[in-house]
C-alpha cells in the first residue's frame, strides 16, 4: 500500500472552540469577511487534529465501487472478451491485450478507441474499404451491447470478500456508491443476481447517465449526490482501471487501485489462486504499472483488502492531510 503525506490543508473549528462576543454586542460582519482566521499549517503538521474534532467525525463517509474486476466477474473477463468476439465478428481480429487497453471507459468511447489504434484501423480499412469512423462506432455499439448483456450475466459472481468488507463499512456508517463504464441497459441484466448474492450498492451511476462520465469526475460527483455525501474529501474509488480511478481523483477522492482481481492482471480466481508468491508479486508490479498513470493513494490485490485502507485514510484526515498528495 502506497499513500503521499501532505498535512497542509486547514481544518474546521469544533463549535465550541468559536469565539463567542458578550451580549449584546454582534460581530461586525465586514470584519468577519475582511479577516478570516484559518488554521497555522505548521501547526496541523507539527499537532494531530483532536480526536473529537470536526474532521475526524466526518472520517471516510462514502466508498464507490467500480464494478467488473472490482467487485464481480474477476480478472474482468465479461467486457474484454466481448470487445474481441465484437471485432472479430465485423471481420477485423483484435488481441486480448488490444481490448484490454482502454477497459474502464464508457463502452462506446471503448470502441472509438479501439477502432483508432494504429493497427486496428490498417485492418478496418483493408476489410471494409473506408477508415473506421462514427459510423463503424455505431454498427460495432449496436453488435456489441446484446453480446455484452449475455457475458455480464454469465461472469456475474461477486469476488470473494466483497460482501463481508460492505457489511463492515455499512456497521461504520459509510456510505455505499458505484459507478461503471457499463451502460444501463448491461447493467440491468445483472442488478439482481448480484443482489442475491449480498452486494446491493445505494447509489449506482451507469455510463450512459450523463452525456460525459470517465474518465471526468462528473460520474463520481453524480454519484455522491445521489448519496448524499460530502465534501469529495471524505469519499474513496475502488477501481481497476485508470479512466476509474482518475474519475475519482479529479472528483477530490482518495482512491485504491485494484491489483489481482482486475483488467491488468486479467486473470481467473482460479489463476490467480494457483500462483506462487513470486507469480503473485510479478502479477501485482505489472498491474501497479499498468494503474500508475492514475496514481492512486494506495494498491491493494482485492475488495477483501480495503479494511485496513480504509483505516489509513481515517488516521491521515485525523492528520490534516487530504488525497492526491
């Protein structure tokens, strides 16, 4: 686990700690707004905020999740598999790794991207006769969405841990939220059987709800409306890609790059189960590469990880510090 240090951000009073004038004398509004006092940085480096301060009752009160490869369909296997049956299907045979590259956007922009990749298109353009443009986005869109609500459904399992972490968090009064680059409609297929399995978010913000969502932090803020939650400070993203965790970070957010379970490391539970420490560690650089463009606060291998984070991020607000140090 990684995380960047930087106490230099103020932190509100308690209310008994405010300044109070003997009645009946006011004060004077204009000195009010002419001299705002603020916190001493050094002093919240040098000093813990006190226990019962406004910022450590506060604390984490919000954790979003993605969705594939973060809390279901492990190694992400629904999405990158339909990319490819999708553009083989249109004649123009893409690699796993090709499908993979943009995962964590919206699916249509999903597409667009892969249809510009240099290669991609040399082959688009040989089959078919004209560059890829939007009217190729649309007919491969239109082949791609009923082929991606069958794989959701059938790569719909919740990853191991899942359930027990959001029960602990929901006992510590946080809030629940996810977003996805999934559009409603996909992920329509599967709400309930991921529910029957004991992952019910109370917030969810799909791809296609607003007009711009990841790798923009609009998603994430939607999302933190919809939860009633603030300020973005207090919230953390749990994603394991980086249009995911950057739509976090630019929201304000602390955020946890997922390492095992995800679209980098692209394995089965069963393959990763099968690894030895050494192909486990190899397995994690890789995938902390492939994530570093994001910078997240912190790594972890799975969902089932995220407790002691979420302690870290409690100790590091008592300290003054806010995320994206």
């Amino acid at each position: 686990m990684t995380g960047n240090m930087d106490a230099s951000h103020p932190v509100a009073l308690r209310p008994d700690e405010h300044f109070h004038q003997p009645r009946p004398i006011a004060p004077d509004p204009d000195m009010l707004r002419s001299r705002p006092i603020a916190p001493d940085p050094d002093m919240l480096r040098s000093r813990p905020v006190a226990p019962d301060s406004y910022a450590l009752r506060l604390g984490v009160r919000a954790v979003v999740f993605d969705w594939a490869g973060t809390v279901v369909d492990f190694g992400s296997r629904a999405p990158a598999m339909t990319f490819v049956e999708t553009f083989s299907a249109q004649g123009v045979p893409v690699t796993e790794a090709e499908a993979r590259a943009p995962m964590g956007l919206p699916k249509r922009d999903h597409i667009r991207t892969m249809g510009m990749m240099a290669r991609v298109a040399e082959a688009w353009r040989e089959i078919h006769g004209s560059a890829f443009d939007e009217a190729a986005v649309d007919r491969l869109y239109e082949a791609f969405t009923p082929r991606q609500v069958m794989a959701v459904r059938a790569h719909a399992g919740v990853i191991s841990g899942v359930v027990s972490v959001v029960d602990a968090l929901r006992r510590r009064g946080i809030r629940i939220g996810s977003t996805t680059g999934y559009p409603r409609i996909v992920m329509a297929a599967i709400i309930d059987l991921v529910a029957s399995q004991g992952f019910v978010p109370d917030a969810m913000v799909c791809a296609d709800d607003l007009p711009v969502t990841r790798p923009t932090p609009l998603g994430m803020w939607r999302c933190l409306i919809e939860l009633g939650m603030w300020p973005a400070w207090s919230a953390v993203k749990v994603d394991d890609t980086v249009p995911g965790l950057l739509e976090g970070r630019d929201a304000g957010a602390w955020t946890v790059g997922i390492l095992a379970s995800g679209n980098a490391a692209g394995l089965t539970h069963a393959e990763w189960d099968a690894l030895d420490d050494r192909g486990r560690q190899e397995v994690r650089d890789r995938s902390s590469a492939a994530l570093a463009r994001a910078r997240p606060d912190f790594t972890i291998d799975t969902v089932a990880d995220l407790l002691p984070v979420i302690d870290q991020i409690g100790h590091r607000l008592w300290c003054g510090e806010r995320p994206g140090g």
